[in-house]
C-alpha cells in the first residue's frame, strides 16, 4: 500500500509523467474544455482543511488557495480543470481540492484556482471567469487576456505551490 505522502508526491509529477510519455496536459492542447454548471446547494465542505494542509507540511500561499475554493463552491463547481484530472475522476476544479483531488501538488489547478479567487474577489461573473480560464490555459483570445495570472513560479508568488519543507 502507497503511504499518503508518496502518493502527493506522485500526483506531483503528473506533469512530467505527461511530457515523458509524449502526452499534452489539457493545458498545452488548445482545446477549449466545456465547463461543467454548477450543482445546486454546493457547498465546499469537502475541501481539505487549512489544519489538515498545515499537518502536512504545506506553506500559507497553498493554504490559502483551499481556503478561497472553499468559500466560493458555486463558481469553483462550475469551471473545468485544464490539467486532465477529470480522468482521474474528478468533476470540476472544486473536486481538485477535495481530498482525492491533485490541487496539492498541481500548478494548473493551482493557478486555475488563483485566478478565479481573484477574479471573484473583482466581482467578476462565472461566465467571466470561464472565459479568462480558457484564454490563459487553452490559448484561445479572450477580452480579459491582459489579466492573466500565470500559475506556479511564474505568477509573482515566488513559486510557491509546494511543501514548505522543500526550501520553496
């Protein structure tokens, strides 16, 4: 049996696993996901908490993020992940910070998430933010392309998007 560190550790390389194996995140495909609606009463309760994050070794900036998609189920509900982890069972962002969910260690769950959080937090419309989503992670055009956030080291956070233990 797989210890739950080795198994974040794992879900970690997804990416890399994807490049060596010559296949594309949905992230590098130019594909235009179709974004799921939201499901009536959704609540965020099944997202991993802040305390259970912490225990693991995650840093605030990656606590912070669980703790955004959580107080905005309706509108993390309604997005499609651009990282392909709907193969692995999951629904919409929302479900990618769920406990079986890859947001810990992914940087295009990652930045899907602060992008959304910081277009809600602007007042932006569900449908605003599909659309900035899809520009910045399926390169299609968008009205808001000068908004775009990028995700992991590249987004003006320093990086940080894993364990604090790891120097980062």
């Amino acid at each position: 049996m797989i210890s739950r560190r080795s198994l974040i550790r794992l879900l970690s390389t997804a990416p890399v696993a994807f490049v060596a194996l010559g296949l594309r995140p949905r992230a590098l495909s130019g594909k235009i996901l179709s974004h799921p609606e939201p499901r009536a009463g959704i609540t965020g309760d099944d997202v991993i908490s802040a305390e259970q994050l912490r225990s693991e070794g995650f840093d605030d900036d990656v606590i912070a993020l669980y703790d955004g998609i959580r107080a905005m189920p309706e509108i993390a509900d309604g997005l499609a992940c651009y990282c392909g982890c709907e193969l692995m069972g999951n629904r919409s962002l929302l479900t990618c910070f769920h406990p079986t969910g890859m947001a810990r260690g992914c940087q295009i769950c990652q930045g899907e998430a602060r992008m959304a959080i910081r277009r809600h937090a602007e007042g932006h419309s569900l449908e605003r933010i599909r659309r900035a989503i899809d520009a910045r992670y399926a390169g299609a055009a968008s009205e808001d392309s000068s908004h775009h956030s990028l995700p992991g080291a590249l987004d003006g956070h320093g990086g940080r998007g894993h364990h604090a233990h790891h120097g980062r």
